[in-house]
C-alpha cells in the first residue's frame, strides 16, 4: 500500500513539474485535442499517438498509428504513418510520408520523404524531395534536390536544380548547374560536366571531362560539338 501511495505521489510531483515548465515526460493522444497535454507543451521522453497529436517540440521516442506533428523541433526516432515536424529535425523517422520544414539532420525512410530546409543524412524512400541543399544519399524511384547537392543519388530519376558534387547512378541523372564527379545511366544531362559521364546518351552545355556512350553531346563544341562512342574536352 505505501508503494502505491509513493508511486502517486511521485506521479503527482512530475505531472504538477509538467505543468508548471510546460513539459511533459509522456503524452498520450487520440486525435488532439483528445491529448493528455495541450499542443503547446513540448515531450521529453515518450509520446504515444493513436490518430493525431500535435506538440510544439518533442525529444525522444514518438509512436504512432497515425499523425504525428511538431510544431517546433523534432529530436530523437519517431515512427508513425504520418512524422511531420515545422522546425528541425534530428535522428530517425521512419512511415509512410516524413515532413521536415527546416533543417534535417539524420535519417528519412518512408514511401514519400520531403525537406524544406537544408539535409544532411539519409533519404530512402519512393520519392525523395528537398528543397534546400543536400550533403548525403538519396535513394529511391524518384530523387530531387532543388539547392546543391553533395553525395550520392540513386534511382530511376535523379534531378538536381543547382550544382552538384559526387555521383548519380540511375536511369534518368540532370544536373541544371555544375555537376562535378560521375554520372552513370542511360540519359545524362549536366550544365556543366567536370568529370565522366557514362550511358546511352550523354548531353551537356559545357564539357571539362570524358563522355562515353552511344551519343555524346558537347554544347561548347570544343573541339567537337557530338561524337559517337566517346567525346572529351578539357
């Protein structure tokens, strides 16, 4: 019985901290606000979600069957149908569709996996979006980076907006800007190619490098404009 009784009072005592710094160690949710603390209380430590809950930051553990959204940074592994955080987020979300507004630090696995802000980490996925630049590996069916990208992209289509460090390997590889490194599939396209592009046709605006392929296209014409089986400017 003084168990009990001690185990009571030591929940009244945190609940009461909770309420009082506005910080909770567990939330439980059903659809908010059917949530044990408000939406403007941040978790430290485990939040159950049923359908959808919502939490201004949260560090630690998330599970969900449904929804789960951060409203301010998203710290630590959350697994769920729906991670969504409108801040940073740091660690692992894995489900169907994970959502970072700002900067992601980490890992993404999830059929659909969009970035906002700048990543540094992992994307896996069906399709892998962002918007700002990328440091790291994106893998999937369709990969995009809006901004820079440093890495590795894999998969049937491979796009990049702006310049690009490293390698795409897929069907489909563009490159708007400068692409510096390797391309391997069976359409490449690069801005500018400072280094090797390899597959069935090559194409850029400006050659620094060696294409290999069965059409190779130099937009600078220097010193050949197209080539069967290879072209090389430098």
């Amino acid at each position: 019985m003084k168990k009990i009784v001690g185990l009571f009072l030591i929940f009244c005592c945190v609940t009461t901290l909770a309420f009082a710094e506005g910080n909770t160690p567990l939330q439980l949710a059903l659809w908010s606000p059917l949530q044990l603390f408000p939406e403007d209380y941040s978790v430290k430590g485990l939040r159950l979600n049923f359908l959808y809950t919502d939490n201004k930051d949260v560090s630690g553990l998330n599970l969900g069957l449904g929804w789960s959204r951060t409203s301010g940074n998203l710290r630590g592994v959350s697994l769920g149908i729906v991670n969504w955080a409108d801040g940073a987020a740091y660690g692992l979300k894995l489900g169907f569709l994970n959502f970072t507004a700002d900067r992601l630090v980490g890992l993404d696995i999830g059929a659909v996996n969009l970035g906002q802000g700048d990543t540094t980490g992992v994307q896996l996925g069906i399709v892998n979006w962002n918007n700002g630049s990328f440091h790291g590996w994106q893998d999937g069916l369709v990969n995009y980076a809006e901004d820079s990208f440093v890495g590795l992209q894999s998969g049937f289509l491979n796009m990049v907006n702006g310049d690009a460090s490293g390698c795409q390997a897929g069907i489909i590889n563009t490159v708007n800007g400068t692409m510096t490194g390797f391309q391997l599939g069976v359409i490449n396209y690069a801005g500018v190619m400072k280094g090797f592009q390899l597959g069935l046709f090559n194409a850029s605006r400006n050659l620094d490098g060696v294409q290999v392929g069965f059409s190779n296209y130099n937009g600078s014409a220097d010193p050949l404009e197209w080539m069967l089986v290879a072209n090389c400017s430098f």
